[in-house]
C-alpha cells in the first residue's frame, strides 16, 4: 500500500509541473505585465529597464524556472487588481467557494444514495419514475437557468431565503476563515447556491447509483447470499451496497474536482464571494497574474481530490492497489 501512494503521489507532483508549464506558457503570451504594472506613461526605454529587473527579457526556459522556484514559496506573482500576491488574494476568496462545494457535497450525498438504492430496489415504483423523470430533466437544464429560477421562485416570489452574498460569517483561526456553517443567517445564504449547484450534478449521481446497484444484484455471490437466508436489509445494505460503492467513489472524486471550476456561473447569478466570482472580474480587469494564479491553485485543489480518491480506492478494492504498484 505504500508503494501504491507513493506512485500516485509522484504521479501528482508530475501533473502539477505539467500544469504550471502550461500556466506559465500563457502568462508569458497574454498581456502586457510592464503596462499593468505602470501604465502608459512611461518611456519605452524605462519600460525596457524595468522589464529587465523583473527578468522579462531572460529565455523562456530560465523564466519558467524562476517561475516554479517562486511557485515552491508559495509566490504565484502579484495581483494588479488588488496590489496584493495573487495567493492571498485566491486564499481569502477559497473559504467562500470550499464551503459552497462543501454543502453541495453533502446534498448530493444524503439525497442521491438513498435515491438511487431506492430505484434499484424498487424500480417500478412511482417515487422510483418520479426521480428517473427528474433526474432527466436536471441534466438536461444548466445551472445558471436553475439558479435563476430559485431566485424568481425562494427569494423574489415567496420571499423566504436570501438571493445573494454570504450573510452574517464567523472568523476562525485568527481570522483566516470565514464560515457561514455556523450562523443561521449563513446557513440560509448557502441553501439556493448549494442546491443550484448540486442539480448539475445529482441527476449524475442517482442514475449512477441505481445502475451499479441493479447490476450489482445480478452478480452470483448476491444469489448466493439470497440462497443462505440472509435477510434483505443485509443483502442490500451490506453486501450489494458495499460493492456499488466503488465506482461511485471514483467519479465522486472526479465531479467534487469539477465542481470547484463549475462555481463561477452559480457564484456569479448568486453574487457569493468566492474564487469564481474572483475569477471573472480578474478576466474582466485582464489580471494575468491573478488568473494563472486561480488556474494553478484550482488544478492542484482537483490533483489532491482526486490523489486522495486513488487512495481511498486502493483501501476498497485491493484488486486496484496490487495493479497500480506493477
């Protein structure tokens, strides 16, 4: 096993290179670093000097060096924007986003599990053709439509949860973090951005769930256990819904990474606080550095989510450990 998290762990750090190579490629060709920096009015020859202080004119292979010498320090370079390094400025924006994932992940968990269980059980069922109809319609609409309409519908018409912002937060840890988890008034900002979001990915879930669990029950070793006298809850529960679980594990890791990126519609219609939103007034304000910056830190965020999946996996399935290690 620790050969296994060595492997994926290296396959990690390779990715991240990649990535930062790549990062690092288009800084090099959008904008003008010298321009942002000081503007317009300044000579061409204080604009050549400066931009050999800063190392601009140095080759491509000694710039990216640099780059991922200062990347190791945790310098991703410096925000035009907000005249701050690009880190600090992505790390007060991370708490808002990561609890925005965070909830989304637990409604698609309590939600499409024992959905998905119930239409592999229970297929011909009305609640089972009710969740299948639905399902179908939530993949077939975008998150930025159903954002909307939670607006129209909780927030303009009803008028019982709030459309934008964060609400009343609490600082931790010395002020680092930000959580709306422990507020009421947080609490009820995060539901319709939380629940918009998660429509782009329960229909996934439910669908999944169901079909691994109707194939699961057709497998010998569950007839077998069905011809010991077993009881049914066990069967389902323990047998079936064990083995269900291992290719779910794997896109969950997969979609959770996806999510982070998928934020910057549900951030923008909902006006949250997040690296989405952050995202789209730097690319609105032509923030090289702070976009290369989200780029890296949104890429190294999904390559730990879906490292920690690979583990999590190995632990599961032994089958899976034994092959990644020849």
């Amino acid at each position: 096993m620790f050969a296994f998290i060595i492997r994926r762990i290296i396959q990690a750090i390779i990715v991240m290179m990649i990535i930062g190579l790549i990062g690092f490629s288009i800084k090099s060709q959008i904008g003008d670093p010298i321009r942002d920096l000081v503007g317009e009015r300044v000579t061409p020859a204080e604009r050549a000097k400066i931009a050999d202080e800063m190392g601009l004119n140095d080759p491509f292979l000694i710039q990216y060096v640099r780059f991922i010498k200062n990347a190791l320090k945790g310098d991703l370079g410096r925000s035009f924007l907000y005249n701050k390094p690009a880190l600090d400025v992505i790390f007060k924006h991370a708490p808002a986003t990561i609890e925005l994932v965070f909830g989304t992940a637990l409604i698609i968990i309590f939600v499409s599990f024992p959905l998905g269980v119930y239409c592999a059980l229970r297929p011909r069922s009305i609640l089972s053709r009710f969740t299948m109809s639905f399902s179908t319609l939530g993949v077939s609409m975008p998150v930025f439509l159903t954002a909307i309409l939670l607006v129209f519908f909780f927030a303009i018409h009803w008028q019982i949860l709030p459309s934008f912002g964060r609400g009343e937060t609490i600082s931790l840890l010395g002020g680092y973090w930000t959580t709306g988890f422990l507020s009421i008034d947080g609490i009820k900002h995060l539901i319709l951005p939380c629940v918009s979001l998660s429509t782009l990915m329960l229909p996934l879930f439910i669908r999944l769930i169901r079909s691994e669990m109707m194939e699961v029950l057709e497998t010998e070793y569950i007839k077998y256990a069905w011809a010991k006298g077993l009881s049914p809850r066990r069967i389902w529960l323990v047998h079936a819904f064990k083995n269900t679980l291992l290719p779910v594990i794997t896109v969950f890791g997969v979609q959770i990474g996806i999510m982070f990126a998928f934020t910057l519609l549900t951030e923008l219609v909902f006006q949250w606080p997040g690296m989405g939103f952050m995202f789209l007034e730097a690319v609105h304000r032509a923030d090289t550095s702070l976009l290369i910056a989200y780029l890296v830190v949104v890429a190294c965020l999904f390559v730990f989510v879906n490292t920690v999946v690979d583990i999590l996996y190995g632990f599961i399935n032994p089958t899976v450990r034994i092959a990644g290690t020849k």
